[in-house]
C-alpha cells in the first residue's frame, strides 16, 4: 500500500507561491529535492501544479554546461518518475503521465492500495480534496526564510490536527517539518 504525503515549499506566514522571487531552493535543497524524486513511488498533481512541472519535459538545461548539472539530474528523475494528474479538463498528459478525470475518490483508493512507496501529493488543493477522505498519511513542510505576505496557503479548506515526527535540518535555507494526522 502506498504512502500520500503532501510536502511542499512553505514561507514563514505559511504561503507555497513558487512563482515568488527568491523562493527559488538554493541549491542544497535543490539536491534534495533531487534525490528525493529519484526515491519517490510517484506524484499526484491538479491540471495546475502538473502543466507547471511540465517544464521539466523540456530541454530546460545545457548539457554541455557543467553548472547545469543538477537541472539535468533532476529533469531525468521527474521524467522518469511515475505521475498521476487528477483533472476534468485536460485531454491528454505526457509521457509516464496517467490521467484520472472521473471517480475521484475510487480513483485514489485505488491508487493507494494497488501502488507501494510514496506518492507525492503535488498542491494544496488536491492535498485538502484526500484530507477531507482521510487518505493524506504525512505532511512534509520545507521550511523556507521568507516572508510572503499572500499566495496560496500550504492548508486550504481542511484543517487537519497534526502530530510533529521529525525535523530535517536540509540547509542554512530550509528546515523539513514532518507531521502525521494526529
């Protein structure tokens, strides 16, 4: 059985907007956040998150370039790495991209009883959608020094009570909270 974990980018007033200047990860976590994709069973996304993530299909890097390494590295794990989109819009998805449009709680029951290791729940959105369902099994918040002042929030709609079960010191830049339903 998998493991939903809902993990993203959080500034300090609790905002993921990763279209905000300086939110980028500096690049210790950014290696993180490779190795992670490299380990991870697969990622659920929103039509949103996923036509966002859909940049790392592209030629995003120069290979020749040796500084640029680490986009290579991580464009070949999200690549390769298994993913769900969850919409009622879209037609088609890319490649190793499966598209869930109707029977979304059967769906993800489904999903999490057929597949193992952990599935990366991509938004806030969709992770507030398997919350209310009770099928979010960790949280994981990336800690980040920033003030954002608005954006979208890390929890909307529901307010899960959570228990803490570990800190990561990833870097100078973010620290990785852990948290279970309590």
């Amino acid at each position: 059985m998998a493991k939903f974990v809902f993990g993203m980018n959080m500034s300090l007033d609790g905002y993921v907007d990763h279209d905000h200047e300086g939110f980028a990860p500096d690049p210790v976590l950014f290696r993180y956040f490779i190795v992670q994709t490299r380990n991870t069973a697969g990622s659920l996304y929103g039509r949103g998150l996923y036509e966002v993530m859909r940049y790392w299909d592209g030629d995003v890097w120069d290979q020749d370039d040796p500084a640029q390494a680490d986009l290579g590295a991580f464009a070949a794990a999200w690549r390769a790495m298994p993913k769900w989109v969850v919409s009622g819009s879209l037609k088609e998805v890319g490649p190793n991209a499966t598209l869930i449009g109707d029977g979304f709680e059967a769906a993800m029951r489904k999903l999490k009883a057929e597949q193992d290791g952990e599935i990366e729940i991509g938004g806030p959105k969709l992770a507030a959608s398997l919350a209310k369902l009770g099928l979010v099994d960790e949280y994981h918040i990336f800690l980040r020094p920033v003030v954002l002042g608005k954006g979208r929030p890390f929890f909307t709609e529901a307010r899960p009570k959570l228990r803490l079960t570990a800190t990561d010191h990833i870097s100078d830049a973010c620290l990785k909270l852990t948290y279970v339903p309590a």
